[in-house]
C-alpha cells in the first residue's frame, strides 16, 4: 500500500440541491487502498458523492473524513484528493508536459521540479515520448493517460473518477479498464469510480456500492453483489436475474441457472414461452413469457442450446435447483 493512501469515511453525508435531497443521509467507509466503484442509474447521487469528496460540492449536512482528518470545508487543493473529469478537460495550448506538470506550476514549484515529476507520471502512463505534443494530436485513449497522470502528479491519497471510460469505444474501454486496476495496483491509493456500467464495476471494483434514490442500496466485494443482491433494484440493476414470486416470497433465480427442456416434461417448475432467442456466441439468451405477463430470461451455454434447440413461439419446462434460489428483502 502507498505511504500516502488512507481511510476514507462519509458520515450521514447528505447534498440538497433547494428542495431536492440529491444524496440522503449516506455513510459509507472506503479502506486505504481500495478500489471502489458508485454504481447506479442517472440521478441516484453517485456523481454528487463524488464531488463532495472532491469539494467541488458544499455538505450540505454530515462529515467527510481523510485519515485523522475532518475535511469536510477544506477547499479542493487541501484534501489529498485528486480528480479526473469526464471530460479530460486538458489545455488545448499546453503541450502534454504542461498539462500534466500544471498543478504544481500553480503550487509554486520550480520548472524544472515540476517538469522531473511530470515526466515520473508519464512513464508511469507510457505517455512520456509524447512529452511534447499537443492534446489535439492524441487520440482518445492517449489524452485519457495524460489526464490520468496529470491528476496523480500532487500525490493524491485518494484519485476520485466521474465515468472515465464512457468517452471510450468499446474495445479501448476494455483496454484502458485493465490499465485502470493495473495503476490503481501500483500506486496503492484508493481510486473512487463513478459509472453507470454493471460490466465496469465487476471488472474494476474491490468495493461495489449501489446508489438508488440518493441511498445506498447495497455496498460489498462485487461477487456477493451480483450473488447475493439485497433488494429486487440492486437484482434489477446488475442484470441476470430473474425476480419471481416462490411460495409468497420475492426471490431471484439467475438467468445462467435456469434450465429448460421441452414443454411436456411433467416435473418442470413452471412454463412459459420462447419470445426471443439471442446468439451471443458463447452463449444463447432466451427470453421467456410466463404466466401472469411475468418476463423472465435464460442464458443457455451455445452447445447446450444447440444440441436441442428451440424457436420464438415454443413453449417450454424451466427448471432450477433449490440452492439457486436467492431471497431477496422485502
């Protein structure tokens, strides 16, 4: 773990916006070095989180604390934090170096000092040949790099991320996601990640934590969130679940543990009928209507699908095992 990395904790943090509760009354506790992802739907109050965290927003009520530290009305540059935009928001006219070197041109520090750390932090992004060139000369990935480095240049505790990857296509979103875990490795530091993206989180996070409403919903490793979702939103949200009514409770069954099989297997817990089937590749998802106008969903491995398929219209058995049935609260 990096020297500098520390504790993050949210106390009953609430952001009001006039008469509208943004984020109410959160606590949350962020380990040193822990790679935490807000997850959830536009408007849940992950993107207000995080910039209170930042102090690019007032607390409206509750606490921010660093370490041994209350830095709840510190200014931005006081904390230990450092932030990147979605945006990149680099200067058009400043050459990468600059850029990356710029906050410590503003913090007083010598040319040639601020520059000997710049170029640290481009080796450390493998952007450091391209030391002399402008941002308008870089592609996507390569001023995303230079925007990382640029906020890792003060030595930051904790790097704060407001969806760093939506600008990305998908295949470099991929590619800049591992590179994202590899510095995060490295450095030690906490790094706080807003996204919208399920895939994203899972990929990245040690911590995954749902926002709906300006709550948290559930907060945990991102195994026991897809596994184990507390409510029917964080099931919903994360996807592969199908929410079912079993003897008067709400319950969760995965869309990968449902088998299915012919309609006329007697012994079959419910029926329903084939709307869509989607090749994936390596597997098949098949939508399903059953009764009372409930949607359900199956992801079938390719081969198992092949060797007996079935066709938009079919009716067929599903089936599961006890042991995949997930409770969820009321």
């Amino acid at each position: 773990m990096g020297q500098h990395s520390a504790n993050l904790e949210l106390v009953a943090v609430t952001k009001r916006y006039g008469t509208t509760v943004a984020v109410d009354d959160v606590s949350l506790k962020i380990p040193a070095g822990t790679y935490c992802c807000l997850l959830g739907p536009s408007g849940c109050g992950k993107t207000s989180t995080l910039r209170m965290i930042a102090g690019h927003e007032a607390v409206s009520a509750g606490d921010i604390v660093l370490g041994a530290e209350n830095v709840t009305d510190k200014p931005p540059a006081a904390r230990g934090t450092a932030m990147m935009f979605q945006s990149y928001a680099l200067f058009p006219h400043l050459d990468v170096r600059d850029n990356v070197a710029f906050s410590l041109k503003m913090r007083g520090l010598g040319k040639a000092k601020r520059h000997a750390r710049a170029d640290v932090m481009l080796k450390l992004v493998a952007m450091e040949r391209y030391a002399e060139r402008l941002p308008s000369q870089l592609s996507g990935g390569q001023q995303q790099r230079v925007a990382l480095a640029r906020a890792l240049v003060t030595d930051p505790s904790i790097l704060l991320l407001d969806e760093p990857l939506s600008a990305l296509d998908p295949f470099l979103r991929i590619k800049v996601r591992a590179e994202l875990k590899r510095f995060q490795r490295e450095l030690g530091i906490s790094f706080i990640h807003v996204t919208h993206s399920q895939d994203e989180a899972m990929a990245l996070a040690d911590l995954i934590v749902v926002m709906n409403d300006g709550k948290i919903e559930q907060a945990g490793p991102p195994r026991e969130i897809f596994n184990e979702p507390r409510t029917e939103f964080v099931a919903r949200f994360m996807g592969g679940h199908n929410i079912l009514a079993i003897d008067g409770r709400t319950v969760s069954v995965r869309a990968d543990r449902i088998r299915l099989s012919s309609g006329d297997d007697a012994g079959a817990r419910r029926k329903a009928k084939v709307r869509e089937i989607e090749y994936q590749g390596s597997a098949v998802l098949v939508s399903l209507a059953a009764d009372e106008g409930v949607d359900l969903t199956a992801v079938v491995p390719e081969r198992t699908f092949y060797e007996r398929p079935f066709a938009a219209g079919d009716i067929v058995a599903l089936d599961w095992d006890r042991s995949d049935i997930w409770e969820l609260a009321a």
